[in-house]
C-alpha cells in the first residue's frame, strides 16, 4: 500500500504542468514483451460494446430525468457587437417558458478569464446572448425568436494576418496579440548556424482553422437535489468540469457529482466547463426542475473550439553532407476571441537534430470563436511546415528524404538536454519505408506520364504521451467473485473501460467478463485526470495494475491464513491459490473473501512515479501513397502506412480503430476540412456538415499500421505510451509530401483542394 | 439566480416546492393505458398548440400521441418515447445519425415530420434486440469493433439494416456506396465496413 506525494511533470495538450501528485512506490516491474501476456495485448471486443450497439448507452444527450426541461440559447449573429438593450417581455409571454437568462438578470460569473457568462461585449459569431428554458424544445425555440436585442455593431477583424495591422479594429482592451509578446524558443546560435549551411532554404505556409465537430453536440442535463448538483455532461475532464461548477456557483465541490458514461466524440474540444452547463445549473435552480441543454450543430462549428489556423515562415540551413545547421520558425495563427494556443513550433524545436534552433508563435485575438485543444495541438500544422520544407531541402542537397531524417536522427531530447526513455524511429522509419514500398518514389518528382500522376511521401511524428501520476484506481471483490474496477477516468470512444478490464483480468487471471468497469463519475471514483494528450492509457493502466497487484497480495494473505501456510509457499495460479505443501489444498478467490468477514474486499492502486532525468515521447512516421489527376486537380489517397513507438499494445483491435480514426482525420485536413469566414461581413460560411466536408467511408484510403515497440519498461509497470495524438500527426505532412513526389509542384497551403493543385500546375 | 442569487443553496429548497406538477415528458404520449391525468392532457394541450393526434408503430408497439405538425420523427422518437439509441447529430439530413427504418427503408428521422410517419411502422436501434439479445448484425460490430464513441453508431447499424435486406452480399464498393450517408466522426470506418461484411458473411443479417 505503499505510497507517498512528489513533484511530478508531465506534458497535456497545450504545455507542461508540474504539481504534486500521489504515487504509488511499491508498484512491481514493468511486465516484459506481449508474449508473456494472455490478455493485454490481444483483440478483447469493447466491453461496453453491447450498451453502444443496441441503443441503450446513455449519453449526457440521452440522459432523461422526470420533470425535465429544455433549454435553447440566442447567440450573437454578429461578429463583433455590444449589446445596448434587451427585452424579453414577449418571450416570457409564451406559454410553457419557464425562465430566461441574460446579462441583466444573472451574476457576473468569470469566464474565459477576461470576460463573463453573459458579457453584454460580444466578440465572435455565436457568443452567447440569453438562454430560455421551457417545457419542450420548440417553445424554448419560439421564444428565442421573440427577443428583442439591440445591437450596436462594432468593426471586426476576422484574420490573424489582419489582426496584426496596426490600425486593426482590437478585440481586448490589452491589444490583439495575446499575451502582448510571441512565445518564443531558442539554442544555439541561428545567424550562425545559418552561416555554416550550404544550403538555405525559405517558405511560408499556411493551414486553415478546422472544426472538432464530434457527433455528440456540447450538453449537459443537470439537476438539483436540494443542495447538490448532478451534471450529466459530454465531458473529457469530469473532475476538471466539477471543479469548474464549484467555482462558478460558489458552493462546495462535493456538492457537484459530474457523471458521464458515453460521450458522442471530443477530441479535445470537451475537456473545460461549457457556459451553457452553468446557464442550465442557474435555471434549474431558479425553476426547480432538471433541464437539459445542448448547443446546435450551427454552434459547434462556431463556438466550442476549433484548431487554430496558422502562417509559419521557416528558414532551414543544412551543409552538403546533409548535417542540419539551422531551423527557425516564426508563426501567427488565430486564437479566436478568447484564450487559446496558437502555436505550432514544437515540431521544429524538437524533432530533428539541429545545434541551432529559433521560433516564435504569435498567438492572435479574431472575432471568431475560441481556439481549444485539437488532436495533438500545434502538431499537424507544425509537421505540415517542417517536414514539406525538409524534403525541398533533401532535393536540393539531392539526397533522399528518408536518409536526410535519419542524417539528422535526434538521439536526446534537445529541448529538455535529457535522454529519451526509448526512442524507436529509426526501426519505425525502416518498417514503414519497406511497407509503402519507397523505392518506388518518383524520381524525379512529378516524372509519372499521363493525366493522373502518383507519387509517395512521409513525414515524422513525436509527442510526449508518457502521461504520469496522479491516477488512481479501485478494485472491489465480491463474495461471487465478480468484480468491479472503479477509476475517475472517462472512456471517450477510445476503448478504456476495455484496456483496464484486460489489465485487471491479467493480474487477476480471471476471464475479462467477470469484470464491471466503472468510469466518470466524480461521486464514487479515485482521481484520475482529463482524457487529453493521449495520456489517458499511460497513466491509468499502471494504476489498474497497482490496485490488481494489491488485490491479489491481499487474497494470498487471505488464503496463507487460511491454509496457515506461509505466503511464499502459495501459488496463484487462474484466480485459485494453492498451497505448495500441500497442492490438494486451494481456494478460489471468492472462496477466499467468503471466509472473510467483509462483504467487499477493496484494493487501492496508483501510477508510479515517472523516472527522473528522461523526456518520455512517441515516436514515429508515416507513408502515404497518392494519386493526382492533373486535369481536374482531385488528390485520392491511395494508401498509408502508419509505423510508430507507442510502447506497448493494449489492445489490438482498439488500437488499429483509433490509429484509423487518426488518419482518416489527418486526410481530412489534408485533404478537405476547412472553416470558412467571409472577411466582408466577418460571418462563418461552414455551419453545417454540408458545407464542411467531413471524410466519409467513401474517402478512405488502404490503411496498414505497423507498431514496432513492445513496452518501454522505464515508464510505468505497463510500459504504454499514448496513441490518439500520434496517429493524426504526420497524415497530413506525408500527404503534402507525396502530393509533391506525383505533380513536382509544392502545394504550401492546407487543405490541399483542386483548385490550388490546379493553380500550381498552370496558374 | 435572479433575486435569490446568495448561491449558497439554502434559498434553493423553496424552488423545490414547485417540484413535480409540471408536465412530463412522458405523458405527451396518449398511449393505450391512459397514463397521463385530464389535467396533464389539458396542460399539454395548451402547450402544444395546433397539435394533431398521430398513430404509428414503433418497434411492434402502437402508439397514438398528439404533435405539432412541425416535430420531427426524430424527436418524437428522443423525446416523446424515450427511445434515444435514435440520435440527433445534424438535425438536417447530412450526417445519417438518425437512421431508423420506416416500413423497412432508411430513412433520416431529423428530416421526416412525425406526421408524415403516420400509420407507418418504425424500426429504430432498440427495435433489432428480441428481447436482451443483439441481432447478429449488432453483434457484428462488437466483434470487428465497427465504432469508437458509438454515438453514430446506431444510424450506421440501422444503414447497414437496409443495405443487408436489399442485397445480402455486398461488395466492398457497394458497402462504402450504401453507407456513404452516414458520418463517423471518430472515423472508424474502416471496420464499420469490416463488421457489415462479417455480418453479410454470417449470411443472418436479415
């Protein structure tokens, strides 16, 4: 049971967090290869399969109580407005409104840190204006239509380039670049190490802002039972979003219970507080009864988070050999009208060797919707730059690409001057190289006769994914022995209830059937973080095992007594323990908490510390193949091939569902996604799944995934690192690459559509 | 929060005197047994103006419930009775995460008008279990893992529904045709095609 508190750092989403957490200190070695495993590792079907395919799942979306009500929101039609009156006199006329909520009758709660839940000042298309509740969905919706609001319209700027001029209209009182500075980067010495190249190259590229548009809209149903709060809520961060509530209403965190079994998708857009779950708290407060509230498939593409934009301008020295001497990096991108992160130099500072390195992100105020983490912030776009402007690099010192990235293979984390604890790339670039079949480039680029062109590309990924303390586990033995894993982790559609039962069925050697895995709820569960910067299987499934290993330890004991034999001539073999000295007598695991007096036994486990002194991070690379019909400019993706150092497999089947899920998210952006604003009236043009093109089962190409790691026993006693943010990575940079490799003509823009192939062929 | 807006909750218990004499969502429905008290009726009845009765069969349960012309069968499905495996993603017939089969064709229940279901026999998610057991199309896609967050999943099962009835061996081109109206943001779609060729396989997807 042993544990104690550390200082414990580790990378989530938009940078590193250092606190004190938990850890566990007796935790047992990490396990060895796959191979030594009977569960971990193999194909197991989802646990909660059968609750999502036959309908009975229950999101927060789904959550019915009796009595409940609904609630709609008027948001700002505007770009950049203030708000001089408002009259809801005929709204509140309708018969079944049963409250309305605006500035002029709600407390000024904080939000976004420099601004309120209703602030009267609003900065994007789709700022919340007032929110009626009612009796069903469609009065709500009629009386919205009767609000009065008068605005004043106020100049807007919908650009970050524009944002930057100097008589740009400014979103906050402190200026349009948030902080006020670019956050920069720098080692070694850049004049020089651009001095000392052979060769320097110079671009500017630009991807565009895409949406998280998960199928499951931002909602939560909330109700109050006397003083305590229960919020259903389509959250990634359930004990994030209680604390956030507490905070809000000023009343105490254990008065909120933040539950989510299911959640339709986030990928990262549902991992903070949404205002519409306070708005429904208040009026579920006021009225008395339970509402429910949901943003619109309109607003998900206006206001609950997007991947930022960006416009990065990268200057790259190397010597004829090939040696890397110089990367610099300057990028802007748009935040939206609130705090978000822009920056997209990670790549650049990180992944290849280089003495000397500079970058700066600027990170602007628009009058658009905030920024929120995306899949791997900063990465796609970042890798997007780096990687094209790599290969035009390779060309000219007429090497081959793959040999420039292993000519320049980091062997430690410049950045942190640390050693890795396994790094696997080069064997990732070797598989993924012999599966695409890279000889097979086109050399020289663009050499394929005919209308239609192929070509082959690939990119590099890293991210950091280690995850690290504090989680925590709890396993509950029955007399029956069924047993139940209770954790404060939530599964977003990536497969956790499963891996924590196969991990507990594992140590306990018992069929994963037997056990029940209970998730996201704040009420009953051991901390766990937000499920975010692919640290979720990192950092709890070492903790399933602590508290299976602690489980087990406790049912040895348990049976020593009984046999009065001691442990260590005890054998745990299947779920039975069997006495050495005598194999005639055993005891089942249930047998054993039978003969005790408590009715559930329960174990407690934890994540162990990381190891001091190392970065941990994945790695890996991708390959794609792709086809480009040069006279109507339409890129197919024919195939990728994904080969990647995630540490060790949890489980196949989920595992390759996900890396699909990355990739074909990766084409998306390659490929198709983008928002789009019109500068003249400063309106979002993409509201709805029509007009943004989303990938469906039609765009997908042939894809192989190839994982060359089999744990990393410095990490954690399961050695995992995390796999949603590297599978999305490099898709879209080795695209751009073997969009190049077929047409010889480099597309610097995202996404790359047929009118900007055609315009590069003949424009 | 208005006048009682202290938030430290003891206010609070007096709203709670208001609890439970509103209309319930469930007794919009008009259902055989009477359920709903002449009070509620007349409540409803004065909520939902311009509402009409309406007859359909859901999952071989008949039901007769009073709607505004302008509700969806969607949202009588979610709201009127309670069978939410029927999701609404879009809520504009673009993303097919409201599939349910309307006298055995797919249809977009976001975009169909309860009314203009009338008479008509439904078959959503809920509807293809015989009691607690999956059909075999359902277990499909647990066993080739055909989803992630399972929150398009029933529309893509109810897709697959029609697309097996129609032509029980499809090839892999005429899945991808036939299940090209429904979006999978997680993007599992590479084993949503696995499962409906298992099941396909399984030749007892019907």
């Amino acid at each position: 049971m042993a544990k104690k508190i550390v200082k414990s750092r580790f990378y989530f989403e938009e940078g590193f967090q250092e606190h004190l957490a938990e850890v566990s200190t007796d935790s047992p070695e990490s396990w060895g290869d796959n191979d030594t495993l009977e569960i971990v590792g193999k194909p197991v079907s989802r646990i909660d399969g059968y609750d999502k395919v036959s309908g009975t799942a229950v999101y927060a979306f789904d959550k019915i109580f009796p009595n409940m009500t609904y609630a709609r929101t008027l948001r700002c039609p505007h770009p950049h407005a203030k708000i001089l009156s408002i009259n809801t006199a005929e709204a509140e006329k309708v018969k079944g409104v049963l409250k309305i909520l605006t500035h002029e009758n709600t407390p000024k709660i904080p939000w976004y840190g420099m601004s309120y839940l209703f602030d009267p000042h609003l900065r994007f298309e789709g700022d919340e204006v007032a929110v009626v509740v009612a009796e069903t969905e469609q009065i709500a919706e009629d009386a919205l239509q009767l609000i009065e609001v008068e605005y004043e319209e106020l100049p807007f700027v919908v650009d970050a380039g524009n944002a930057m001029e100097e008589d740009a209209p400014a979103i906050h009182e402190s200026g349009n670049i948030q902080g006020g500075k670019p956050s920069t980067y720098s080692r070694g010495d850049i004049e020089q190490g651009l001095k000392e190249a052979d060769v320097v190259l110079e671009d500017t590229f630009s991807t565009q802002v895409v949406i998280h548009n998960p199928t499951e809209f931002h909602c939560s149903t909330v109700n109050w039972d006397g003083d305590d709060l229960t919020v259903w809520d389509s959250t990634q961060a359930i004990f994030g979003v209680r604390d956030s509530i507490a905070r809000s209403l000023k009343i105490p965190s254990n008065k909120v219970r933040v539950i989510k079994q299911y959640m339709g998708g986030g990928f990262g857009s549902k991992l903070e507080l949404g205002k519409y779950t306070i708005m429904a708290a208040l009026a579920a407060r006021d009225i008395g009864r339970p509402v429910k509230i949901a943003v619109d498939r309109r607003t998900m593409n206006l206001a609950v988070g997007n991947r930022p934009d960006s416009v990065q301008t990268l200057k790259i020295g190397a010597k004829k050999d090939g040696t890397l001497t110089a990367i610099a990096h300057s990028s802007f991108g748009a935040a939206g009208a609130y705090p978000s992160g822009a920056g997209c130099s990670w790549p650049a500072r990180s992944m290849y060797n280089c003495a000397n390195v500079f970058t700066e992100d600027y990170t602007m105020f628009i009058n658009a919707g905030p920024g929120r983490p995306f899949r791997a912030p900063g990465h796609p776009q970042g890798f997007f730059a780096l990687d094209s402007l790599l290969d035009d690099v390779a060309e000219k010192l007429e090497m081959d690409p793959l040999a420039f990235r292993l000519k320049n293979y980091a062997e430690i984390d410049q950045v942190a001057n640390q050693p890795y604890t396994s790094k696997l790339l080069k064997e990732a670039y070797d598989e993924g190289a012999k599966a695409i079949g890279w000889e097979r480039r086109r050399k020289p680029a663009g050499s394929d006769q005919g209308a239609i062109k192929s070509g082959i590309g690939m990119a590099s990924q890293i991210w950091w994914g280690g995850g690290g303390p504090p989680a925590g586990a709890m396993i509950r033995l029955n007399r029956d022995g069924s047993l139940r894993v209770i954790a404060g982790t939530q599964d977003i559609g990536t497969g956790t209830y499963t891996f924590i039962a196969q991990v507990a069925a594992e140590v306990l050697e018992v069929p994963v059937d037997q056990i029940e895995v209970i998730l996201g709820d704040t009420a009953v569960a051991p901390y766990c973080g937000g499920s975010g910067g692919s640290t979720t299987a990192p950092s709890v499934s070492p903790a399933v095992r602590d508290a299976a290993e602690k489980m087990k330890a406790k049912l040895i004991s348990g049976a020593a007594a009984v046999f009065e034999t001691p442990e260590n001539q005890l054998s745990y073999k299947d779920g039975v323990i069997t006495d050495n000295t005598n194999t005639s007598r055993s005891l089942g695991i249930a047998e054993v908490v039978r003969k005790m007096r408590e009715r559930v036994l329960i174990a407690n486990g934890a994540r162990g510390e990381n190891p001091d002194g190392y970065s941990i991070n994945s790695f890996g690379a991708q390959f794609a193949d792709v086809s480009v019909d040069t006279e109507t400019g339409q890129v197919t993706v024919n195939r990728i091939v994904a080969s990647h150092d995630i540490g060790r497999i949890l489980n196949r089947k989920t595992l390759e569902n996900q890396f699909h899920g990355g990739m074909i998210q990766g084409l998306g952006y390659a490929l198709m996604e983008e928002r789009v604003i019109d500068k003249n009236t400063g309106k979002v043009m993409t509201t709805n799944l029509h007009n943004y093109k989303m990938p469906t089962v039609k765009d997908i190409p042939e894809m192989e995934i190839i994982i060359v790691s089999d744990g990393d026993p410095m990490i954690s006693n399961t050695g995992v690192k995390g796999i949603g943010e590297p599978a999305i990575i490099p898709t879209a940079a080795a695209i751009a690459n073997a969009v190049y490799n077929a047409i010889g003509v480099r597309i610097k823009s995202l996404p790359i559509t047929p009118d900007k192939v055609l315009n590069a062929l003949y424009g | 929060m208005g006048e009682n807006g202290s938030s430290n909750g003891i206010s609070r218990r007096k709203f709670l005197k208001g609890f439970g004499t509103g209309v319930v969502g469930s007794s919009m429905v008009l259902n055989s047994l009477g359920a709903a008290t002449k009070e509620e009726k007349e409540q409803m009845r004065e909520y939902l103006q311009n509402a009409e009765p309406l007859t359909l069969t859901v999952n071989r349960r008949k039901h007769r419930l009073m709607v505004e012309a302008r509700t969806t069968l969607a949202e009588v499905l979610r709201n009127y009775l309670q069978l939410t495996g029927t999701k609404i993603v879009c809520n504009q017939g673009e993303c097919g995460g409201c599939t349910v089969l309307l006298d055995g064709k797919a249809v977009y229940s976001c975009h169909l008008l309860a009314l203009d279901a009338a008479g008509k026999s439904v078959t959503t998610i809920e509807g293809l279990l015989t009691g607690e057991d999956l059909h075999p199309l359902q277990d499909a896609f647990v066993e080739k893992d055909g989803l992630q967050c399972g929150f398009c999943t029933p529309g893509q099962i109810m897709a697959a529904k029609e697309l097996l009835a129609k032509n029980p061996r499809p090839t892999r081109k005429e899945i991808q045709h036939g299940m090209a109206g429904n979006i999978c943001r997680c993007a599992a779609y590479p084993k949503i095609i696995e499962s409906v060729e298992y099941a396909a396989g399984m030749g007892n997807s019907q």
